[in-house]
C-alpha cells in the first residue's frame, strides 16, 4: 500500500506539474503573440519610460543583474511595457536581454520594449548644427542597430520609435525637418512589408506635441503629413511641467486665491496640469482630422519633477515637489486608462546623469524612484502593500523617500505665488 500510494502521489504529481508547465507555455505563448496593436491603449499594460542608470555618467553603464534587478522592481507595480531612447549606447539592448533571461527563469515574466533609435542632424551637438539636413552615416547605423536588435527579439520589441523630440525646434542642438524622419520611418515599414521585420511590429516617431500639429504653423507642411500617414500611431509628448515657467497661464490661476487649504490648491492645480495634457492631446487629434489622417496617438512621454532648485523651485513656479508628482501621475493614469491611451510615464528611475553638474537640477528627479531605491509619494501605498518585499536595488531595500513622514514631506510642498 505504502508503495502504491507513492505511486499515485507521484502521478498526481506529475499531472500538477504538467499542468502548470502547461498554464506557463500558454501564457508564455500568448506572451509572444502579443502585437503592439493588443498592447497600446490597453490599461492591463502599463507603460514607463526607463534608464537604469545610477551614476553621473553614462560611462558607467548598469550592469545585466542592475537591470533585471530594477525591471523586476518595475513589474513589481504593474508595468509591462518600457521605452528605451538610444541603441548607439550598450543599455537598450542589455535591457531587452535583461528581459530575456528573466523570462527563461520565469516564463510568466511579461515585459515589452518601445525601442527608440537616435536621430541627430549633421553637426549635431557641435557650436554650428545644421537642420536642413541629417547625420545619415550615423542615423543609417543607429536604425540598422534597432532593427538587429529588434529580429533578434521579436517576441519582447514591440515599437520602434524613429527619433526622440527629434523634429521640435527647441531641441536647437540636434533636430531635424519632418522629411528626415519620413524617410527613416518609410524604409522600416518597407521592411516590415517584405518580411524583414515582425508583421505586427508598430513604427513611430516620438515627439513634442507641436512637432505632431499640435503647435504653431511653423511645424506645419506636406512631409508632416506624409510622415502622420506613414507611422502606425503618433506618439506625442505632453510637458505641462515645463509650462509652469514657460507658458504659466494655466498654472498660477484666480480659482486658486479663494482656497485656503494647501491640499485644495494643490488638487486644483494639478488638475489643471492634466486638463492642460488633454488640451495638447486633442490639438494634436484636432491636426489629424484636419489633414485626414485616422491613426491612434499615445502619450510617448509625460511625466512631474520632485525637486528643483531652478526655474520649478521654491524660487520659481514651486511646481516641483513629491506631492505635486503623485497628483499628476494619478490623474493622467486615470484619464488615459480611462480613454484607452497608452501613456510612457516619464520616468521609473532618477536618472543623475542628466545634469550632472547640478544634483539638484530637475532633469535629475523626475523617477518615481530615487536612485537609489526609495519609493517617492506617489509609491507609498505600493509599499505599504508589500509589492516590493524581497526586491532591492543594489541591494537596498525599498522604502520610502522621507521615510514615510508626510510631515518631512510637506516641509518641500510650495504654492505657486497667485497672480
């Protein structure tokens, strides 16, 4: 009997186990499905723009067990999906390796790729760019490495995006006109079409708001329209926080003088700050409809800063702060899971590189993580739950920015001075 029932048990055994590796290659078959079309705009697939970096240069590039360390940490909360800017640089592809092996160590592990592909203009980055035309050697060899990149994973790159604010006028070190990236944009979808690359790949160009119509007249011609017919989905950017300093209109408004209560001014204003995201989303939609075009728009960026000591500070627009943050991430995930949007949430890591000079600078606190692992305000909840029990970042725990005392917290919360 002893030796009957350890057969039976082993059977049992071996029929949960067969189920469950099953259930795995099910999922992990679905995984693989998955095309950009069944990601994009489906709230189930959260969306973060992410670098990995943790030192004032990118020299030091993080390491493939600091990735999978953080991109575990990122599922950890509900992303699935992350944009990478660059392939010229060693971390988009050690990002989607990263993703990789940890999809062999569990194939459950689901996690996509908006891979971005540099685009600079000849002289960029020099005293004399030229924007009438383009660095084609390095643009050729920047878009053949995302398309290497993306045959070798099919499975895990869903998007390329050709350029990164590569076509606003602001960006004076380095854009180019709209017919740069038509072409760009129209030699991958020729691949696409013969085969070369995944048939439900989706091709893009991710962009300033302006850039996509949405701005000025001067953005306006026939390469803009050709390119809006070309992409299989405009990706917009939406900076409300800049405009805190640049176009303030919507930020220091009358409602808010007869508040008297600092939370009440704060929810005012930050949603304003959304109510002024939907407003360039439907400038863009409004371009489109105007030219014809009839193509999804995602929100390839959009994120807040927590700290500033310049134009967003305590003795600028006070819009950068931990609880100005958490009230514009929530409200833009509301509204765009709500509309079917997908949104690249700028960004999961502080990232020091940006403004290395300046530790203090706002490129360098837009994370919803510290660099070195703390959960700002808008994650304490997270933490609170216990997501993150067992996850570290090089080999810290995460807890919480301020350890968790609203009190050290609001000590940083300023108001815009009232106009």
């Amino acid at each position: 009997m002893k030796m009957r029932s350890i057969g039976f048990l082993s059977i049992l055994c071996n029929l949960l186990l067969g189920s469950m590796l099953f259930s795995c290659n099910i999922k992990s078959s679905a995984m693989q499905s998955k095309t950009a079309s069944e990601i994009l705009g489906n709230p189930e697939y959260q969306a973060i723009s992410f670098g990995g970096y943790r030192k004032e240069s990118r020299e030091f590039q993080p390491t493939l067990d600091q990735l999978k360390e953080d991109l575990r940490i990122l599922q950890a909360m509900g992303i699935n999906m992350v944009r990478t800017y660059n392939v010229q640089l060693p971390h988009a592809s050690n990002v989607v390796k990263a993703i990789a092996e940890l999809q062999k160590e569990d194939p459950s592990f689901e996690m996509y790729v908006m891979l971005g592909a540099w685009i600079d203009c000849e002289g960029a980055w020099t005293s004399s760019p030229n924007h009438e035309k383009e660095d084609y050697a390095s643009n050729k060899v920047e878009i053949e490495r995302a398309v290497e990149l993306t045959r070798a994973y099919p499975d895990i790159i869903k998007i390329i995006a050709v350029g990164n604010e590569a076509m606003v006028h602001w960006a004076a070190s380095y854009f180019v006109k709209p017919g740069v990236i038509l072409g760009w944009v129209t030699y991958l979808q020729s691949l696409k079409a013969n085969g070369n690359l995944p048939e439900g790949l989706w091709i893009t160009s991710s962009d300033n708001f302006a850039s996509w119509g949405g701005g000025g007249s001067e953005y306006h011609n026939e390469d803009l329209v050709q390119l809006a017919k070309a992409v299989d989905y405009v990706s917009m950017h939406t900076y409300p926080f800049h405009d805190t300093h640049y176009n303030p209109s919507f930020w220091n408004i009358e409602k808010v003088k007869t508040y008297k209560d600092t939370s009440d001014v704060n929810s005012l204003l930050m949603k304003s700050a959304v109510n002024y995201s939907k407003m360039q989303y439907k400038q863009v939609s409004d371009y489109l409809k105007s030219i014809g075009v009839n193509k999804p728009i995602h929100i390839g960026e959009t994120g807040w800063a927590s700290k500033s000591d310049g134009f967003y500070g305590p003795d600028g627009s006070k819009a950068a702060d931990e609880l100005k943050q958490s009230l514009y991430y929530k409200g833009m995930r509301e509204w765009t899971d709500a509309e079917g949007i997908s949104c690249f949430y700028f960004e999961a890591f502080d990232e020091p590189w940006k403004s290395s000079a300046n530790p203090n600078d706002s490129e360098n606190h837009f994370g919803l993580f510290t660099r070195d692992g703390k959960a700002k305000y808008t994650l304490w909840p997270l933490v609170d739950s216990g997501v993150f029990e067992g996850l570290s970042r090089d080999g810290k725990p995460i807890t919480k920015s301020y350890n968790g005392e609203s009190e050290l917290l609001n000590k940083d919360v300023h108001l815009p001075v009232l106009k």
